[in-house]
C-alpha cells in the first residue's frame, strides 16, 4: 500500500500539512462505524497526537466529526447527533483549524525537545502524549542537574528563535535507516514490514520516523515553557511543555 492511503483514503494531510477544506466522495456511511471517504486530510492520530476533529458539509447541512478510527479503512466518528451522508455524496471536508494548528505546533515541540535532550544529554524517549498546548515526553536520564527546568527552557527558545527548517520527506526504509538513528524512543515501534518511512527532520537538531503533522519551521512553533520536570522513579523523568503565545 502506498504510504499516502490508508485503506481505501488517500491522506491528503500528509502531502500537504497546510490544508483544511477539500472535496471528496462517501465510500461508506454506517451509523455504528461511521464514514469512509475517497480522500480526507483529517489525521487519524498516532505517535502520540491526537485525531483531528471537524466538519463535513453536504446538501445544505453538515456532520461534525468528533474523532476518527483507523483500522482496514480510515473511519471518521461523527458527532451521534448529527446527519449521515449517503453513500456517493459529494462532501466537502473542512478541519478545526485552530485546534489543527496548535497540535502542529505542539508536535513540532516535541521534536525539539526529542532533539535538544538527545543532543545535550544522549537520553532516548520512554513515553510521551499531547493535548493542543501542552504535552510531556518521558526520559531514561538518571540525574537532573540544578537549573535545569530553567536551562531547558532557555535551550528550546533558542532553538525555536534559530527558525530551523522543519522538512518532512518519504525514503525506502533501507535508505531511511541509513541515514542513522531514526528512532529515537528506547524501543524501535516501526513494523517490520513497512517499506517507505516518512521522515520528519528539525534541520540540524533532530531527524525521525514520524507519521504526525508540524510546522514549517521552528519559529513558527512560539515559545516554549518548562511546565515541569517530574521524577517517576529511577532514571524516569517526564518533562511536560506548554506553549506560553
């Protein structure tokens, strides 16, 4: 399967991480399991950020879609109050914009924290999860030095004022992993059988294996707090972040 569909749906979120309106064609309408379309840039969520959420407009109403369900095919949740397209319907899908942009921006925070920890302290990632705003990531790192809540957040602004290039591309995965770490959580999670991996490279900080959407750059991401370094028992630290503009 090409990297670009899941099932049936091609993915346009992942070619173009700007879009938020497209049109498309009902390939499945349940009201248990909900709906499939053609295309749709709603990102099913994965690797810790959430599922997209918004609107599908069609025949003077519309359907809110409050999650979606990615198994054979990429199921969108609709709101259970809401209209079910027909099969066949022409629809025109419209994305949460804001809640969209702050979970890129959120996402890409990661990465540059993934990258300044990686590169200051040579620690992998146990853990991690995000919400719009905020998010943690969990690290193998024994000792926390004095300042370091403060210092941290120092290193990641400076990063983000460095307004690094934020580059998504798609290789084989012999060609991928040649490139070097790509995984920078403790265990590698890539199942062994996918052959094309989407790269998502922080331009001199930080290079993965990520399926999730982001920024075009660093800049853009705003500033970022140290909301808290917690210690959750021998060598497991979780720092959490949140985006203070």
């Amino acid at each position: 399967m090409r990297h670009d569909h899941h099932g049936r749906t091609h993915r346009l979120e992942l070619d173009d991480q700007s879009l938020r309106t497209w049109d498309s064609t009902v390939l499945a309408s349940d009201p248990e399991d909900g709906l499939v379309l053609d295309r749709s840039a709603f990102y099913p969520g994965g690797g810790g950020q959430p599922p997209d959420q918004g609107v599908l407009l069609w025949g003077g109403v519309q359907t809110r879609i409050v999650g979606v369900r990615p198994r054979d095919d990429l199921w969108l949740v609709p709101d259970p109050d809401d209209p079910l397209p027909p099969v066949g319907t022409q629809v025109r899908g419209a994305v949460d914009d804001d809640r969209r942009s702050l979970l890129m921006r959120t996402h890409s925070g990661l990465h540059v924290l993934r990258g300044v920890m990686a590169r200051d302290f040579g620690v992998p990632v146990t853990g991690g999860n995000m919400e719009p705003g905020q998010a943690r990531l969990d690290f193998d790192l024994a000792e926390v030095p004095a300042g370091f809540k403060e210092s941290l957040t120092e290193k990641l602004n400076a990063e983000v004022a460095a307004d690094r290039a934020i580059q998504v591309r798609v290789l084989p995965r012999a060609q991928a992993y040649a490139l070097g770490p790509i995984v920078k959580t403790a265990t590698d999670l890539l199942p062994p059988d996918l052959e094309d991996i989407r790269l998502v490279d922080v331009v001199g900080l930080d290079l993965q294996a990520d399926g999730g959407t982001h920024v075009a750059s660093t800049k853009q991401i705003g500033r970022i707090e140290v909301a808290k370094v917690e210690n959750k028992g021998r060598g497991f630290r979780r720092i959490r972040l949140k985006l203070v503009d």
